[in-house]
C-alpha cells in the first residue's frame, strides 16, 4: 500500500481501506454492500467509493452489481492462481522487452533493487523484502515500456502483496526469490529476452506455488463451522 499524503485523493484513501477490510474479512466474501451505505460507514460522497469500487474490481477483490454496490467474491485458491498465472504471462512479456532495450544505468538501477531484496531477506524482513521486490519488478517493467500491461500488473501487485504479507513467506522462499532475481539480472545483462522471459516466468510461478501452500495451510488452521 502506497503511503498516505495530503495530496492522496480520497477514493484512493477509501480502496486501500476497503482492501484491507476484504482482505482480513471484516468485509466478509460472499457479502455486499450499497455505495450509500459504504458512503456513510466512511464519511465520504458516493463518488470517491464509486471509483474505489471500480478500483478494486479491477484487481478482483469485488464484483459491482447493478444497484446492489458491490460484492465481494470468494477468494480462493483459484482466484490467487489465476492472479499469478496473469502475472506469469505479462512479466514474462515484460522482462523479454527489457532485455532487449535496457541500458547499463537501467541495469545498475535493477541490480541495486536485487541487492536491497536479497539483504531483506536475509534478516527476514517480509514488509521491507516485498517493497523491493516491487521496485525490482518495477523497475524492468518500466524498461520494457508497455504501460498497458504496467496497468495490468501494478493494479493486481497490491492485492497479492497484502496476501503475501498476511500469509507470510515459506522457508527460504525469500532467499530462492533472490536467487531468482540474479538470473533474471543475467539474462537482462546478457540482453537474451528469451532467457530473461523463462526466468521471470519461472520466478512468478515459483512464488504462487509458495503462495498457494501459505494460503492451504491458513485455510487448514481455520476452525469449522
């Protein structure tokens, strides 16, 4: 989640609000709710929780429903697969433009966000290792300058990245991870896309399958009804 400042428009405010109750089930899956009544719960117009609905529709997180507000979908391990697998596909694409048009002070740049990750890790610092993992992936999408797919993935990265950090990382995944950004880094220094798209997608599919056993292993904690 981006930090908050004076100049944060208010809808923007009110998604990061509404995500986080979504995510930690004070806005329960299954449920809905009007923009009236949501406008009142916050203290804020119908417009800024309009376009924070659309917001947050556009990671997944709700269905908006004609003159029912919006909905909140069961999230399950599909929707986080499918996520991951949308994410495989566009980074994948990403990192084989990069490499084909990365500079040297764009690689000094990459590799300084792989080393803040990898030191992260190693003091097991999740909050701090995830904002760099995001600035490392930001920074190659950026290179390949296609902001239609920028759009795409940066719209699902704070949905997967409030997940990550509830769920937590397994054992030694963040040191894999950073593993995997150096061989990402190899392939953009060799300027070989197609090595650079396996290794990203490879990266992306190695981090939703340890996503996806966080998530089994929460739901198995969960007492039944």
């Amino acid at each position: 989640m981006a930090p908050t400042t004076a100049s944060t428009p208010a809808y923007a405010i009110l998604r990061d609000r509404l995500r986080l109750a979504i995510l930690d089930g004070t806005w329960p899956p299954g449920t809905h709710r009007t923009l009236g009544a949501l406008a009142l719960e916050h203290q804020v117009s119908i417009s800024p929780v309009r376009e924070a609905l659309l917001s947050l529709e556009g990671e997944g997180l709700v269905e908006i429903r004609q003159h029912r507000g919006a909905i909140v979908p069961l999230l399950d391990a599909k929707l986080f697969a499918d996520l991951y697998d949308l994410r495989g596909a566009l980074q994948s694409l990403l990192a084989r433009r990069a490499a084909e048009r990365v500079t040297e002070a764009e690689l000094t740049g990459i590799a300084a966000h792989a080393r803040a990750f990898e030191a992260a890790a190693k003091r097991h610092d999740a909050a701090a290792a995830l904002r760099h993992n995001e600035a490392f992936h930001a920074a190659i999408d950026g290179v390949a300058a296609n902001p239609q797919a920028q759009a795409v993935v940066a719209a699902r990265t704070a949905f997967v990245n409030a997940v990550r950090l509830r769920l937590g990382y397994g054992p030694a995944r963040m040191l894999t991870a950073a593993r995997q950004h150096e061989t990402i880094l190899q392939a953009l220094r060799a300027r070989h896309p197609e090595a650079a798209a396996e290794a990203a997608f490879a990266h992306v599919e190695s981090a939703k399958r340890d996503l996806l056993e966080r998530f089994a292993e929460e739901q198995g904690r969960k007492p039944t009804p």
